[in-house]
C-alpha cells in the first residue's frame, strides 16, 4: 500500500545525484556562513526566530504525518484547516473583548481561551472532513482521495472567503508583545512562547501515541489497518481521532502563526501549510518524531534563507528541498524504506 | 489517408471561417469566451496526456503554462521591435516555436528526476517544481518579476486571434490524437494499467513517461504562448496567473471530462471556461461549485463524466431517439 518511490535502484542516478545537489547547495551555505562570520549576533537571533518558525511548521507537520501514517492519504485540506485555526482564535478572542485594534484586555486567560477555541473547532472540522469527504473513499484507488482531498481544500477555502471576508484581518493582541533578552541575543516573547507552546504540545501527542490505549490503536492502524481490524481495533473511529488530533493541532498552530503575522486572509493557510508538508516528507513522512525534526530544519532554512540569501526566494528553496528530498532519500531523515509490492 | 487528409483540411477551413466571422459579425465577448475555450482545450488535453493516459499525476502543469507564455511573450516583443505588424503571423509562430521548446526542455528537465516517483509523491513534486518555477520567475528581475512581463509601456503583441488559437488547439489535439492511438499511446496505456507489468513485458517505462510528459509540457507552453498573446487579453503576463490554482482548474477540466478522454478533456475545457462566464454574476460561489463538483465526482463518478471512453459522431447518433441502432458492444 506504501507506495513509496524509486523502485529500482538505479546505480548511476543514485551516484550523480548527491553530487550534483551538494554542488548546488554549496554557493547558498557559504552566503549564509559568510553572514553568520560577519555578526554573530544576528546569526543567532535568526536561528531563535527560525525554531520558532519551525516549531509552528512542525505542528501542522505533525497533521499531515499523523494522516498519511494511519490511511497513506496527503491531506491536502490540512493546510485550510490550520487557516480555520487562526480565524477561531480571531473570534474566540472577539468573544472576549480583544480585537486587533483594541489591545490592553489582554490575560493569559483569554489566550488559552483562544486556543481551546482554535483546537476544538478545527479537531470538530477535521473529523467532520475525514467522515463526509474520505471516509467514502478510502477504499478507492489511491488518486481518488489525493483528488477529494484537493477538492475539500478549495472548499474550505471559498467557503471561508465568504465567511470570513477576504480582506485581510489583523490578529487581536491576545498576549502582549515585549522583547526578551537572551544574553546578547534580543527576540521577541511571542517567538519564545510559540516555540515553548509547540514543544509541549509535542511532548503530551508524544505521550499519547506512545503510551495510551488510542495511541497504541494508531501505531497498529498505520503497520497494517486490515490486521489492526481483525485484532478488534476500532479502526472508523480511530481513525476519526486521528484526524481530530491533527486538526488541533494545526489549530494550535493557527493561533501560533496569527500572532505572530501582521495579516492573516483566507488564503493564507496556503504556503505555511506546503512547507509544512515538506518538512512532514523531509523527517519520513508517517513518523511522528520525523514531523518534528522536518518541521524545525525547515523553519530554520527558510528563516536563513529570507535573512541571508532573498526572502522572495527563500519558498523556492523550501520547495527545492522537498524535491531532492525525493530523489535522493524519499522514506526522509527518519522513515523507513518500504517497497513497492506486485 | 484521404479521409484524413480532408478532415484536416475541412477543420482547418472551419477554423478560417470562424476567424472570418469573428472578425465580421461576433460580439468580442463572445470571442474573447470562445478565446478562454480553445486555451483551456489545449491545457486540459495536454494534461489528459499525463494524468489520464499515462496515469501518473501532475499537479505543477501551470508551470509549464508559465515557462511557454514568458519564452513566447519574450520572443515576439524581441521580434518586434525589428519586424511590423505585417509579420505578425510569423512572430507569433516563431514565439509558439519558442515556447515549446522553452517548456519542452523544462517538462524533460522535471521529468527525468520526478517520474521515478509514483502516485501521491509524484503529484507532490510536480507541485513543487510549479511552485519553484513561479517563484523563481516572481523573484527574476530581468522579466520583471512579480511586476509581470513586458516592464514599463511596452505591451505583449496582440497576434493570437481566435482564429489562430483555434488552430493552435487543433494542431495540439491532432497531435495528442496520434500519438495516443499509435504504439506509443499502448504503451502509455500499459503503463497505466500497471508499471510493473509494462516493464516486464519490454516497455522502457522511464523513456515513454518522460516523452509523455515533455509533450504534455510542450502544448501546456502553447496553452501559455497563446495566453500571452490572446488578442482580447491583457496584453501583459505576470506570475500570479500561474499559482497551484490553475493547475487545479486543469485538474478540474479533466476529471469532469473523464481521465483518459481527449475529447472528455475537451468538453471539460470549454465547460470550465463557459461556467467562469455563466457563474460570473455569482463569481464568490464559482469556486464552491467546482469544489463541491469535485466531491461529488469523486464520490460517485470517479472516472469523469464520459471515463476513457471517446465522444464520437456515431455514439452521439445513437443517443437520438428513433434512430435504429446495432449495439454491439
């Protein structure tokens, strides 16, 4: 069922093409190096706010590996989902007074309020997708949920255009900006309480999986859902909180990623959620740790790529990565070779 | 041969009519639809190529769209600065030429890594490599980046007129057709049915995909060639016209015609540009439509409305009522 990709080892290719994508890498790390040597200060306040970054991807990162480990499925709808996260947050926060333009309400209450909100209502999506839209199809050929999962993506989407209005919204103030001092190195307390907040969260989905009951039903529902079933899994409703797990998870991430962006629209779930897909297929896609690591790395690169290099550029380079990925190593830093079977 | 020879050249000769009618007696928004039409026929058949007939899947062919407009738009206002306006058909067929190689190379070149790759990963790449390709014309100066194409006063020609378009589609068809239904196109099949059974059985299935691919990408840049000089455009290409979005909209040609199809492809193009005109009052639930038609395609009719099946003039009679008819199938 895990198609993963080269079936063939092909002794050439495989030979050429680190090389090739070592020669392309080096111009790019010798700039950063160059600008790392010159002020290190700067250097390391961009590694800070690059984990941070990363932290959020790998959030959202932790959804798509989640999905594709139990039912081999790219969500494409993950992405629209997180979005969803940050316009909950936008609300919940509404709810009690803190808008964009009215900041001084603010408490650590109201910003946990937002999250819960944020994650109840994306894990309530995410299930509600995974029941109406694949479950009918999870036992069709495999290109018929990747193109469901597209068509949900553009739903929610549209849908959201309208709800929500496409004009670009500010995120309320839900916790009060002020900039940190970490020896020499200044960021901001938003940056820091991202990257705290999406390690812990990592920490309690790393406890789950590995040491309760329903975590121990995943890991059985991703080796082999037929046998899992057989073993009296609940597979349906496992399955369904897969998906609800995941979808707080990039609601939590939402809020994350609003605060820390002057602007968020309907749209704007878009290209964080791509390169938190790359950062899933970078660590192994369907290993949960691989999420995390692919998830900080990517965040890192691209952080140092906008810094350094060309912020412009710097998605190209993300991208860049997912495809050599690929080519070069597609079961990612921490995944498993699998082979294709007749 | 012969038969051939003449439906070519009658097809043709419509063509010319209706470029000669265009010019006499149509509405330009009726021409500027039926312009969109034979743009969206020639993406959706050259993506039929790929994720239909061969089966593989690419979601990145806005890319390919977006390297032929830029080579073409780039060719003909370097031409004209030299020739008038009285060269235009050759300016345009230049920059058509041009744009195929353009996007020609560029579908080999993302083509010989990616079609290692199967399924979902090979659509992941594709998506990628799209994406890398707008990003990195946004972020080139020289062709003015996210500005658009040509920079300042300048224009792009304004030579592809319906007529031309219409041709250009035909000829991209026509192409497609034979090679679909020659021994390439069974091979492109067998890989379809199954990869490993087409290599067992004595088919490179590395060399066929990759033609496949680069001749999807090459009338993908005619698709984009022809876009940039669409006489009722805008004159001016910039890479926001060349998001994920607009793979998606070939996506959705194609699977509401039917994987596999030509002529499903076809019906699907012009269904997509219609509806963008139809559904133009209530433009804010376009887009949920076809999400919503997606679903549901997926859900209850995955192969598309007509599956790999041809629409032909002897299956159409047969659905006239009254008409006898032998079913031999």
């Amino acid at each position: 069922m895990t198609a993963a990709a080269a079936a063939r080892p092909r002794p050439l290719s495989e030979r050429v093409l680190p090389a090739v994508v070592a020669l392309l890498a080096l111009p790019p790390a010798l700039m950063v190096l160059k600008g790392a040597i010159a002020n290190p200060v700067t250097f390391a306040r961009n590694l800070v706010e690059g984990v941070s970054l990363g932290g959020v991807y790998a959030l959202v990162a932790l959804g798509y590996t989640m999905v594709y480990g139990v039912l081999g499925l790219i969500n494409f709808a993950h992405s629209d989902v997180f979005m969803v996260g940050a316009y909950a947050g936008i609300y919940a926060a509404a709810w009690f007074g803190v808008t964009a333009t009215s900041a001084g309400q603010s408490s650590p209450g109201i910003a946990l309020a937002c999250f819960a909100a944020a994650m109840i209502a994306c894990a309530v999506l995410g299930m509600f997708v995974e029941r109406f839209a694949y479950r009918p199809v999870r036992n069709a050929p495999k290109l018929t949920p990747l193109v469901t999962a597209i068509g949900v993506s553009m739903l929610i989407q549209n849908v959201s255009m309208l709800v929500f209005s496409s004009t670009p919204r500010g995120f309320p103030p839900v916790i009060r900006s002020s900039t940190v001092s970490l020896g020499p190195v200044a960021v901001t307390n938003i940056k820091l309480m991202n990257l705290g907040a999406a390690l812990a969260l990592m920490v309690a989905l790393t406890f789950l999986v590995q040491r309760t009951r329903v975590g121990r039903a995943m890991r059985a529902i991703s080796t082999n859902l037929d046998a899992a079933r057989l073993m009296g899994v609940h597979t349906d409703r496992v399955i369904a909180i897969t998906f609800g797990l995941g979808s707080a998870l990039a609601g939590a991430g939402g809020i994350l990623f609003g605060l820390d962006q002057p602007k968020i629209d309907p749209l704007s779930g878009v290209q964080p959620g791509l390169k938190a897909f790359v950062a899933a297929v970078l660590g192994g896609i369907g290993n949960i740790p691989g999420a995390m690591l692919g998830g900080l790395l990517i965040g890192m690169v691209e952080q140092l790529a906008s810094a350094y290099l060309s912020s412009s550029f710097a998605p190209a380079i993300v991208f860049s990565i997912l495809v050599v990925v690929l080519l070069v190593r597609p079961q990612g830093l921490l995944g498993r070779v699998t082979r294709e079977k007749v | 041969m012969l038969r051939k020879v003449v439906i070519i050249a009658s097809v043709l000769a419509a063509i010319a009519g209706l470029q000669f009618v265009a010019g006499q007696a149509l509405d330009p928004y009726v021409i500027r639809v039926l312009s969109v039409c034979g743009i969206n026929v020639m993406l959706a058949v050259a993506l039929n190529l790929v994720n239909g007939t061969t089966g593989q899947f690419s979601i990145g062919h806005a890319g390919f769209m977006a390297v032929g407009a830029y080579a073409g738009a780039f060719t003909s206002v370097a031409l004209s600065h030299h020739l008038s306006d009285a060269y235009g058909p050759v300016i345009l067929i230049a920059a058509a030429l041009a744009s195929m190689l353009a996007a020609g190379l560029t579908g080999v070149a993302v083509g010989v890594p990616s079609l290692r790759l199967r399924g979902d990963y090979l659509a992941i790449v594709t998506l990628g490599f799209g994406e890398i390709i707008r990003i990195s014309i946004e972020s080139t100066a020289a062709v003015g980046g996210s500005q658009g194409f040509p920079l300042g006063a300048e224009s792009i020609p304004a030579y592809a007129s319906l007529g031309w378009i219409w041709a250009a589609a035909f000829l991209g068809v026509l192409a497609v057709w034979n090679l679909t239904h020659s021994s390439y196109g069974r091979a492109l099949a067998a890989i379809r049915e199954d990869e490993i059974a087409a290599e067992a059985a004595g088919v490179p299935t590395t060399r066929y995909k990759v033609l496949a691919f680069a001749v999807s990408a090459m009338l993908a840049g005619l698709a984009g060639c022809m876009f940039a000089h669409d006489a009722t455009g805008g004159q001016h290409i910039d890479p926001g016209a060349f998001r994920l979005d607009k793979s998606v909209d070939m996506l959705v040609m194609i699977i509401f015609g039917g994987l596999g199809s030509i002529t499903g492809a076809i019906v699907g193009g012009i269904f997509v540009a219609v509806s963008l005109e139809l559904l133009r009052s209530v433009q804010q639930y376009r887009l949920i439509v076809y999400a919503a038609l997606l679903i549901g395609m997926m859900l209850w009719r995955p192969q598309g409305l007509l599956g790999s099946r041809e629409l032909t003039l002897k299956g159409l009679l047969r659905l006239v009522p009254g008409r006898k008819t032998e079913r031999g199938t």
